[in-house]
C-alpha cells in the first residue's frame, strides 16, 4: 500500500498523522510512505526524524483583511497555491499513491485537491471543533471527514462521510495510570496543579499565572507545576521576583520551561490549568484529568473557544475567559475543585466518555480500506 500523508504547521497538524503512519509501519512494513507538508514547517524537522521521507510544497496563509499589505499578501499566496498544486500533481505522478490522508495545515490543501481531482481515494481528519479553511476548501470532495467529537458532524453538509475517529495521542496518555506517576514524581498524597499555555507561552496569560503564584504561595495547599514556554522563560522569573515572590522559599512552585514528561504529569495531576488547543484536549480527554480551559481569543475562527465548549457542556470542564479572568479567578477556581473531590470524579468520568481511545487504530482502517476498496 502507498499512503501520502499530508500536514503541516503545527504539531497537532503533524503528529497525528506520525502516530497513524508508525502504526502503518509496523502493521504492513511492506507499505511505502510519503509525507508532503511545508518547506518552512515544524515538519521538516519531526518527520525526517522519525524515519519518513518527506517532500515540501511552497505554501501560504492568507489574511482576512483588505489593507493593501493584506492584499499584495493574498496575491503571493494565490501565485503560490498554483505552483503547489502544480507540485503536488508532481508528487501524485511520481509517488503513485493509494490513498492520502490529511491531517491540517494549509500545505494539506494542494495534495488533497488534486488527489480528489484525480480521483484517489481521499480522507481529512480536522482536530478542531469547527473545519479550518483547508478542510473547508476539501471537504465536499474528499471520501472520509475524520473528527474527535460527535458534535463535530455539525459542521459539515455531508454528514454522511463524517467519521467520529477522535484524535491520536502519544500512548503514554493512554496507559500511564495516577498511582506509577505519583509514586514517579515522588508524590504522596498532596494535591497536585499542572498549568502550561503553550509551548511558545501566552504573555497575558503567564502574567496572571503569577498573580496565581502569589496568593498560592501564601497558602501553600497544592504542589504546582508550571511551564512558562520559550518566550515566557526569557521574562518570567525575574517578573516573579519583581512581583514578591520567592520561588526558593516555596519549593512546591516549580517553574520551568518546558514540560517534557506531561504523560507522567497529566496522570499524576489533580487539576490541569491550560488552552483549548485540540492536541491539549484530546490529551486531557483520554488522561480523564480535571481542567480548567482558558480557550486563546487569538486564533482563527475562534476554534478554540468552540473546542473548549464541546467539554463543558458534558461537564468536563470548567471554562474561563481571557478577557475576564484574572489570576484571583483563576485560583478561587483552582481552589474551589480541588476541594471537591466528587465534582473532580465527575470530571474525570465525563472525560474518559468523551475520549476515543483506540483514535489511531480507527484511522489507520478507514485509509487501509479506502485504499482496498479504489
């Protein structure tokens, strides 16, 4: 079997796909695989390295505004859609596929529109609540809409091709159980916060967590874990200091940069504190750790506010607003579940109901049988 996968952007646009391509890989080591995505992507670095070749396309965003910088932008980008379509039909000729699966990411687009020009069996898996412009531009062609929630087949006409397939997940989130992480972390019977806004860190956000910090620090209730992100890392410990507080006379703060081991984290956590970005809720859904979800007012289409809404309504988090929370709210919120243990445990069921566990395996069968089936 000869499967492209196409994805680009991000790492919730690119792992998914990594995780069904391993599992291809060491179900049919026969199979030949193909990545397409971006030349300036996160991909040229995560796919190479995993061991999967990888060709680029020349893509670009476009800018919903009309100034004229807008507008010369959108120019670029429609000369550079025409020559990635051009390339993909390049890529289709010469690679030959059976099927190709999308996983987002506007260098997903050009691949997807001339595999279902071409008539090969197509498929789009969105992450995301409600479709970003590349699955919209697709999604009344391709033969599969692969989404991580029942209430995601809203968003489409063709109802009838959506799938409920979930969204992979490293399987450490699956299998990693509270008791081995706690006793991993060296953690008894203490509560335990995870908080983190992303790898990049979000300024407004870190600032409150601060605001957190102190009134924590005074406290002392809860062991926390926070991770600051690459920009908040360069600023946020001498703003902690500048702020009053001493990390080193409160050893149940931790700050750092970067959270490697959020498997380990998540499982052993009592309350996680984060955005609503796909990858991030799947992980929380299929972990079942209760969350407060402060869904970034800067992305396109909103999608994380929608994101978040989908686990609210089932009761599987409680969801805050930028714009009208601060880091008073935030722990008056924190302090309030962790002191409900049953409202936690109610948590933790309504999430586990929400996630698809065996996500992977389900997409791996949908393409193997678009590609039997063509």
């Amino acid at each position: 079997m000869r499967v492209i996968f196409t994805c680009g952007g991000t790492g919730g646009h690119i792992n998914p796909a990594l995780a069904v391509a391993k599992l291809l890989r060491a179900k049919r080591p026969e199979s030949e695989i193909l990545f397409v995505g971006a030349v300036d992507g996160m991909e040229a670095n995560l796919i190479p390295r995993e061991g999967f070749r990888l060709e680029t396309l020349t893509v670009a965003s476009y800018l919903r505004k009309l100034t004229p910088s807008a507008i010369r932008h959108n120019v670029r980008t429609a000369v550079a859609i025409r020559r990635a379509l051009r390339r993909a039909d390049e890529i289709i000729d010469e690679f030959r596929p059976d099927v190709i699966l999308g996983t987002g990411g506007y260098a997903s687009f050009p691949m997807l529109k001339q595999g279902t020009k071409r008539h090969i069996p197509t498929a789009v898996h969105e992450s995301n609540a409600v479709p970003g412009l590349a699955t919209r531009l697709v999604a009344d062609r391709v033969d599969k809409i692969l989404v991580s929630f029942e209430e995601c087949r809203n968003a489409y006409r063709n109802r009838d091709r959506v799938e409920v397939v979930g969204m992979p997940v490293q399987e450490e989130f699956l299998y990693t159980r509270r008791e081995d992480a706690r006793r991993t972390l060296g953690i008894g019977d203490e509560l335990l916060v995870v908080s983190a806004w992303g790898s990049l860190g979000a300024r407004e956000m870190n600032r409150k967590i601060v605001d957190f910090m102190r009134l924590e620090s005074k406290e002392k209730l809860w062991r926390h874990i926070h991770a600051t992100g690459s920009f908040g890392w360069k600023w946020m410990p001498e703003y902690v200091k500048e702020q009053g507080i001493d990390l080193a006379a409160n050893p149940q703060i931790v700050m750092q940069e970067y959270i490697y081991n959020m498997p380990t984290l998540m499982a052993a956590a009592d309350l996680v504190i984060s955005r609503a970005g796909a990858s991030t809720l799947n992980e929380i859904a299929v972990a079942g750790t209760p969350c407060i979800i402060v869904p970034s007012p800067n992305v396109t289409n909103n999608h994380q506010e929608k994101n978040a809404s989908i686990l609210a309504a089932h009761g599987a988090a409680v969801v805050l607003h930028e714009n009208t929370c601060d880091g008073a709210l935030l722990y008056r919120t924190a302090k309030e579940l962790l002191a409900d243990a049953p409202r936690r445990e109610k948590m933790r069921r309504s999430l586990r109901k929400l996630a698809v566990l065996d996500s992977t395996q389900r997409i791996y069968q949908i393409i193997t049988e678009l590609a039997e089936a063509r």
